[in-house]
C-alpha cells in the first residue's frame, strides 16, 4: 500500500514536470513569435505608412473634386438662373418701352403716328375696343384729309400775286405746321408742293424765268435729301470739284442753285461752285448784283442770305480771304416787304421759304439779263478755291 502511493506521487511529480517544460516551451514560443511579428511590423510599417498616406490622399483628392464639380454645377446654375432672370427683365422692359411708345405715339401731334398707333391697336385690341379704335382712325384720316386741302390753299395764298408780306408769313408758318403734323419724321419730310408758274412781270427775263420753271419743277417733285438723295447727287454733278461721300449730308443750298443755272445753259458763263460766295462773286464781276434798296428782284433772280449782318457786308465787299455761308435761293414772288424764294437745303428740302426785304443779313440779289442785253466785262473764268461747300 505504501509502496503504490509513493509510486503516484513520483508520477504526478513526473508529469507536473513535463506540465512544467511545455508551459516553459510555450513561453519561449510566445516570446519567439512576438518578437517575430514585432519584427516584420517594424519592417513592413514605412511602406504600409505610405501606402496608407497615399490612399488618404487619393481620397481626399476624390473628395475635393467632387465638391469642386458640385461648387461648378451651382456656379453654373446661379449662372444660368441670372441670365434667365435679366433675360426676363429685358424682356419686360423692352414690352414696357414698346408700349410706352406707342403710348407716346398716340399722344404725339403728328397725324400719321397717330393713324398708325390706331390702326395698330384696331386689329391687336380686344373685341369690344376695336370699333373705338376704329372710330378713332377714321376720325384721324378724315381730319389728315382736312389738313391736305388747307394746305393747298395756303400754299396758294401764299403765292398768289398781291399777298401781303404778313399774311404769306402767317400762311407759310401754317404750312410748315401742318408738314410737321402729316409727316411721322421730322428728318425726311418731302414737302408738296403745286406752284404755279406765276404771270409775267416788268424786270424779268426770259433767262430768269427758265430758271424759275427748273426750280419750280424741283420743288414740285419734292426733292428731299433722305427720300430723294439721288436727285440732290445730281445737284452736286453739276460743281467742279464736288465732294466725295455721303453728298446728301453736306450743304449743297449753292448745288443746287449752280445746278439750276447749269440746266438753264448757263448763258452768261458763270463759274459754277458749291459755295454761295463764289456764285455771288462771279456774278458780281459781271455787273449782275444789285443790293436790296436800290431794286426790286424779279422772278427768277437769285437773292443771297448770309448767316449775319456782317457776313453779308463782307461778301458784298468782295473780300476774297474769309469765308462766310450763306444761303442762295430762287426769286418765287416779291412784295414790298418781303422776298419769297425757292431754296435747297431748307429743313434738307427744296422747300419755299419767305424773307423780309429788311433782313440785314440780305446781301443782295443777281439778275441774269438775256444775252442779247449788254453785261459788265468781268472774270468768267472757273474758281477752284478750296472752300467748304455751303
């Protein structure tokens, strides 16, 4: 019995020992293995810190991007809203002015803006307007019609033989009214006129009258520089050394005199100019120029007015270095107040205009005799000054 318990303990004693050496084996194990994972971590950590810090980066690039294309795309929106809005609000305020001037038409005293500002809102309005719209045209184009037939009468007053001095300047301001009422542009009104050629009188000549008849068929037609800016390039053929360009827009008042002596045969030789003082001066070496006092111009003479007082006693001085302007014009019809010419370039028209004999700015006037009557020896040769046209 006492020999088999002394057994069991060396047994137990035996396998505590072995129990003993494993857990010493596992230690050294442990140990071992920490030391090796310790080891390739120490090894592998730079790369796997790079790798790491480049995968970070990588997203926070990613990151970046897609909230720079997200900050894009609403820029973009914010653009595109913007652009609709003052799309919009030009669009809004482009109907506003339309409308704000058709308003302005409608209330604009020219017959024919109205007339059309009628007829417009006539086919655009709703039902129940259009017959006052209507109305309202009708009313306008019977009452244009009334201002077509004072006009003809005026006109005809105002050329009539006998007609005082203040009634032709009352008739001719009325004129000029009822143009500036019939016309929707002040810039490219064509006047109408239907001159007769007015009787014979003592003082005239046939050369003047000839003149007269040329000038009277031009303003008849209604030479205007905008609508008929052909027929003012005309004028212009007519002068030596004539300007290049847009002729209509320079003053051709003295073209279209030159063109009218030139239509007529020019008889007397006349240096013809686009400027009024050398038209003046060539006639006044010729002995044709008479000052206002001292005569009463005919039909057909032609009669200089200069921009001043003094303007026109130095171009009757015949002083040959300034240059003054002046306006030349076709003697229609005279009283003993007043002159009443036929003018290019008045209101960019060949219009009818009055002056009174008064007028210091008058220089003169130039009667064209016959060629059979005797003239003044003097220069005709052609002058090239190189003045401004006037």
């Amino acid at each position: 019995m006492g020999e088999s318990t002394e057994r069991l303990e060396l047994e137990k004693l035996r396998i505590d020992a072995q129990l003993r050496t494993e857990q010493m084996r596992q230690e050294v194990r442990k140990v071992v293995f920490g030391t090796m994972i310790v080891g390739l971590a120490a090894a592998f950590f730079p790369f796997a810190q790079q790798f790491a810090t480049q995968l970070f980066a990588e997203r926070i690039e990613a990151i970046k991007t897609s909230a720079e294309f997200e900050r894009l795309q609403e820029q973009n929106r914010l653009a595109e809203s913007l652009e609709r809005a003052k799309a919009a609000a030009a669009s809004t305020m482009a109907r506003r002015q339309y409308l704000e001037h058709l308003a302005s038409e409608a209330r604009s005293e020219r017959i024919e803006r109205q007339i059309i500002t009628a007829e417009f809102f006539s086919f655009l309005s709703e039902e129940e307007m259009r017959p006052q719209w209507i109305g309202f045209r009708d009313y306008l184009m019977a009452k244009h019609t009334r201002l077509n037939t004072e006009r003809e009468e005026l006109v005809r007053s105002a050329t009539a033989a006998g007609t005082s001095s203040a009634a032709r300047s009352s008739a001719l301001e009325r004129i000029d009214q009822i143009n500036r009422l019939q016309n929707p542009n002040a810039r490219e009104e064509t006047p109408r006129f239907n001159l007769p050629l007015p009787p014979s009188a003592p003082g005239e000549s046939q050369l003047g009258r000839a003149m007269l008849s040329i000038a009277l068929r031009e303003i008849n037609f209604g030479v205007h520089e905008v609508n008929q800016w052909e027929r003012v390039a005309a004028y212009w053929r007519a002068v030596p050394n004539a300007p290049t360009g847009d002729l209509a827009r320079i003053p051709w008042s003295a073209a279209f005199v030159s063109w009218v002596i030139a239509e007529s045969g020019n008889l007397h030789q006349l240096p013809l100019s686009s400027v009024t003082m050398r038209i003046w001066q060539a006639a006044q070496a010729k002995g044709f120029t008479s000052l206002f006092g001292s005569a009463q111009p005919a039909a057909g003479d032609i009669v200089f007015l200069a921009r001043s007082a003094e303007d026109a006693e130095r171009i009757r001085s015949a002083q040959r270095n300034f240059f003054a302007p002046a306006t030349p014009g076709i003697v229609y019809a005279t009283t003993p107040e007043s002159v009443t010419v036929i003018a290019g370039n008045v209101w960019d028209a060949v219009n009818l205009v009055s002056w009174s004999i008064n007028d210091p700015r008058l220089v003169g006037f130039v009667h064209l005799p016959d060629p059979s009557v005797p003239s003044a020896p003097g220069s005709s040769g052609r002058r090239t000054d190189p003045l401004p046209p006037q």
